[in-house]
C-alpha cells in the first residue's frame, strides 16, 4: 500500500531528509512549508519513504479559480514502477478538485521517456508541440 502525506511546518526533519537525498548538500527553505498554497507530498511503501512531488497553487487574474503548477517529482529508483509516481499525482488531482483547480500543468522534456509515460499515464494531455518555455536564470534578473 502506497500512503501520501502531505508535509507541512513541524515536518521540516522529513522535508530535509528529502533534501539531502535529492538534492546533496542543499537545506530548506522554510518558507516553502509556510505558504498554504505550496503542496509537498511525500509517499511512503510500509511505511518507508519512496518518493515526492511539489506543486504551487497560482491565482489568476482573469478567474477565481486557481490554477497548479506541479512543479517537481522524483522516486527512488528501487521504488519505480510500482504506482507511487502515480499514486502522487492522484492525490495532487484530488487536491485540484477538493481546492476547484480550474486546471494543473507539468512540465518536461520528450527525451524524458519516464516522466512522459507517467503523465501520459494519469490523464495528462500533451500542449500544442509549438509551445516554448523561456527560463531568466538569476544572473539575467
């Protein structure tokens, strides 16, 4: 069984122990955990730690209804393939319904094959193939 839970301020030790696995060397930034909006998931196999996915809740201006960018999600490789990433989207698209979501976006790249099954996998449908994304890295701010 698959259990995800949603970490929040007092889970700053499990958020970091993600961290450290992830991302070597890098430590928290608090105020992630502080934004009512900001959603980090972590999903667990019996109880042991297999893998996350972050997303923030964006408002807009033309609509009440927000909108979610699913930002990041990641597995650890002896946990792969068996539902969790799946499992984790699930339980973001439920958070989309339960919030009235107007809609939620991933993005990544086609030479990702495993993130492009997965999405495709759980009801994401593919943006019009002309469509770019632009990145400002913090020197070009």
């Amino acid at each position: 069984m698959i259990e995800v839970k949603r970490l929040k301020q007092g889970d700053e030790g499990l958020v970091q122990d993600i961290i450290d696995k992830f991302w070597s060397g890098k430590k928290l930034n608090h105020a992630f955990l502080s934004k009512e909006t900001n959603y980090l998931l972590a999903a667990y196999v019996g109880g042991i730690f297999a893998g996350f996915a972050y997303a923030y809740e964006l408002d807009r201006i033309e609509r009440e209804e927000p909108m979610m960018f699913f930002y990041s999600i990641d597995v650890l490789p002896e946990y792969r393939r068996q539902g969790v990433g799946k499992r984790l989207i699930s339980e973001l698209k439920r958070i989309c319904a339960e919030r009235n979501v107007s809609k939620m976006y991933v993005l990544t790249d086609e030479a990702n094959a495993a993130a492009m099954k997965l999405y495709q996998s759980t009801g994401g449908k593919r943006a019009p193939p002309d469509s770019a994304l632009f990145v400002y890295k913090e020197e070009e701010l």
